[in-house]
C-alpha cells in the first residue's frame, strides 16, 4: 500500500505538470509501476539460493551491458547512456545499483572471517567497484557513479572492514578533489559544482536549474498552489518538472504539507527495509538487504539535496515520483528482492547481532 501511494502521489504530480493531461508521462509512469511491482512479486518468491547464484553472473551481464553502451548505446540529453535491445531502450549503469549491492554482498559472504582484516577483503572490492564505474563516468553520469560507489563501500563497511580504512579514504578523497576538480571533470561538470557554490552568480545560465526549483518550493509555501495551480512547471520556467526536478513541481502545488507526506512515506520504506536487513538470519541476505535500502536512499537524499540546492546537479530522479523507466526497474528490483528476503529470512548466521 505504501508503494501504491507514492506511487499514485507521483501519477498526480506528473497528470498536473502535463498540464491536466494523462500524456505524455502520467499514464506511462502508472502502466510502468503496476508491470514493475508484479515483477517484484515475481522476484519475492525466490529463495535466497537464487541469488547468491546469480550474484556474480548479474554482475558481468551488466558490465557486458556498460561495454555495449560504449559501443552502440543511444546518446540522450547529451550523455551516451543507453542501450536499445528493440523491445525497450535501458540504461545499464541504473541496473548496476542492485547489481554491485548481490556482488559485493556475495563476495564477503564466501570471504572467510578471519580474512575480513587483510588485503584480500580490500583488492576484490576495487575491482569490483572500479570496473563498472569506470564504464559510467565515460558515458559520463557522476550521479550514478557515486551511487554506484556509496553502495559497494556501504556493504564493506556492514561487513566488517576496519574503520581506519574508510578514514583513510576519506582524506584521500579530500586530498585528491582539487585534482579531481580541474583535471578529471568534464567542464559542464566543473560548472555544476560552481553553480551549486554559488547559483545566484548566473541565474539565467548555469544556475537556472537551481534557482527556479528554489523559487517554485518557495512559492509552494504551507499548503501550496493548489492541485493544477503550479507556475513554474506550466509556463515551462522549470526545466525536467516531470523527472529529476518532480519534488520542485509537486512542492509548488502541494507546499511544506505534500513534501512532509512524501518524506513520511520514504521514511516508511527506509524503516521497512532496515527492518527487514535485522530480521534476515543470513549474513548475506542481511548485507544485500541493508545495501538496497540504503541505495534506494542515496537516490532520494541525492535528488532532495539537488533540488534545494544542498548538492549539484547531478541527474537523480526521485523514486515513484520521477518520470522513468530505467530507474523504476531498478527501484522495484530492490524493493523485489527485499521482499524475498523478507520472506525467506533463512538461518541464523548473523551480521548485525
């Protein structure tokens, strides 16, 4: 029921940005969601056997898939993303966010204990991450790499690796940026990160984005504009209202009492899944758990912050609200396989306790 609500939340808000019209986003998003949420139920029937079976080869079938976007994938807004299979056009680095969560999960599964401390839980992991988001900073999507990369270290972390470790690579990080900055960002990338410094600097240019998604949750206030009321959306002063910029659009109309409703029902989903990670009994369907309810996480805190101005822009639609079809599938494909744990919780072998 949760789901449907948001779900449901999101046909409204994208009927009203058409202007009152099921075309050309309402209608799909609905038809999109009830097809993804009986593949969920599919998927919550599997045991966990399953997955761990497919883990890996999950894994190269989605790098496979990355390789072949580089290759033959369909540019779209500029970025080379996608992959058309003739009955439907993907975007692989979305399916990588469950992807690298059943890798990463799986290999400190079979990671014997007494290992979790050496080198050998540390060199797997960055291949595994490396690999994939080298693939998808090329395309170039930074917004999924990170997502990509806040998953796989998520697992690790849940999984036992020292501390230190993640301290140490937060200074790196911290060290390395400024390089990162000048010399490994394409330059509307750089102006991303400018404009989100200071996007009062160029408002009608870089800073557009930014500052009309501002202006129209402002606008919004308590109670909002009222359902078909919103301006920046209808007269088309907000760009992508019906995908990565959906919360702006709904907070014009809807006000501080709509986003409240919104963020109460994710926090729902966010307890639900956590929940479902501490009742798991297996160390793996734990970490994969916790690791799908986190990633669904990342990509509403990243699209929340993007949108009032807390994070660059960086493209993350928001779950069930967002227009889209890629990053439905990989929504419901979480919420499937915490399902299936959750109903086949297995043994006691225990990672949280």
């Amino acid at each position: 029921m949760l789901l449907l609500a948001l779900a449901s939340f999101g046909f409204i808000v994208l009927y009203s940005s058409a202007g009152g019209s099921l075309t050309p986003w309402a209608g799909l998003h609905m038809l999109r969601f009830l097809v993804f949420l009986l593949m969920a139920i599919i998927l919550s029937r599997l045991k966990e056997n399953f997955w761990k079976t497919i883990s890996f080869p999950v894994y190269i079938t989605v790098v496979i898939m990355l390789l072949g976007v580089e290759l033959i994938g369909a540019v779209g807004g500029g970025s080379q993303r996608w992959l058309n299979l003739g009955f439907i056009r993907i975007q692989p680095s979305e399916l990588m966010k469950p992807a690298i969560i059943l890798a990463v999960a799986r290999f400190y599964d079979i990671l014997p204990a007494n290992q979790i401390k050496t080198w050998s839980a540390i060199w797997p992991l960055l291949v595994l991450l490396a690999v994939p988001c080298g693939l998808i900073l090329i395309q170039p999507d930074l917004g999924t790499t990170i997502t990509v990369v806040a998953g796989g270290l998520t697992i690790a972390f849940l999984a036992g690796l020292p501390m230190r470790l993640f301290l140490g690579g937060a200074a790196a990080v911290i060290v390395i940026a400024p390089l990162a900055f000048f010399f490994g960002l394409e330059d509307y990338q750089q102006r991303r990160v400018t404009t989100f410094l200071n996007p009062e600097n160029d408002p009608l240019g870089a800073g557009y984005h930014i500052s009309q998604s501002k202006i129209a949750i402002g606008s919004g206030g308590i109670f909002g504009k009222g359902f078909l009321n919103g301006t920046q959306s209808h007269l088309d002063y907000l760009p992508e209202g019906h995908t990565d910029f959906v919360f702006a659009t709904m907070a014009e109309e809807w006000g501080l009492m709509g986003g409240a409703a919104v963020l109460l029902g994710f926090f729902l989903l966010f307890r639900w899944g956590l929940g479902v990670a501490f009742r798991a009994k297996t160390r793996y369907s734990q970490l994969v758990a916790a690791g799908l309810t986190t990633t669904i996480f990342f990509y509403v805190a990243i699209n929340l912050m993007m949108v009032m101005g807390l994070a660059p822009v960086v493209g993350i639609p928001l779950p069930f609200l967002s227009h889209g079809g890629s990053s439905m599938m990989t929504i419901m494909i979480c919420i499937g396989i915490l399902m299936s744990i959750d109903r086949h919780p297995g043994r006691r072998s225990g990672t949280f306790g």
